[in-house]
C-alpha cells in the first residue's frame, strides 16, 4: 500500500501523540534520549509507514543524535469515560459520586 502525504501525517501525528504519552508515564525512558536527539518512530506492524520513516530519517540532514523507537503496536484506543448516562434534562448541577 501506498500512503498519501495526508495519511503519513497522521500515523505518525498519533504515534508522536502516544510516545509523548509513554513518556509521560514511563520517564526514565527520557534519560536515554540524548539533548537534541531526532527521534524516529518505527512501528513495526505498520511495514510502509516504519519504511517511510526510515528513509526520511536516513536521507536528512542530521545535526544532532539519533534515536530510532521500534513501537510493537498501538492498543486499540479506550475512552477513559466513567458511568456516562444519556438524559433529556441535564442535572440543574453535577451529581455527587
């Protein structure tokens, strides 16, 4: 398959989204990014997309370090929506949990 610029951005607009996320979660894995690092999202069950974004990374100009994450998978998404109830009237004020 081939992607178009459109879709490019995208994939990679919610991989960048979900390492920042990682990170967020996980910041040891800062310490191992070098200052000034190009970091270069690789994901793996994703052939053209892990392509594509090693080869734009091999053809830049690079001024600084470069590190490539190998991403497994995404997880599919979840909302994070607790108890969501459907009503016609609104409650004059929010409910105590």
């Amino acid at each position: 398959m081939t992607y178009n610029r459109e879709t490019i951005i995208e994939k990679n607009a919610t991989l960048s989204f979900e390492f920042e996320r990682y990170m967020l979660e996980h910041p040891a894995i800062l310490e191992r990014i070098p200052s000034g690092a190009e970091v270069v999202l690789l994901p793996n069950d994703d052939p053209e997309l892990y392509r594509l974004n090693l080869e734009a990374a091999q053809t830049a100009d690079k001024v600084g370090p470069v590190v490539y994450v190998e991403i497994e998978a995404l997880a599919p998404a979840r909302s994070r929506l607790v108890k969501p109830r459907l009503t016609t009237r609104p409650a004059l004020r929010p409910v105590a949990a």
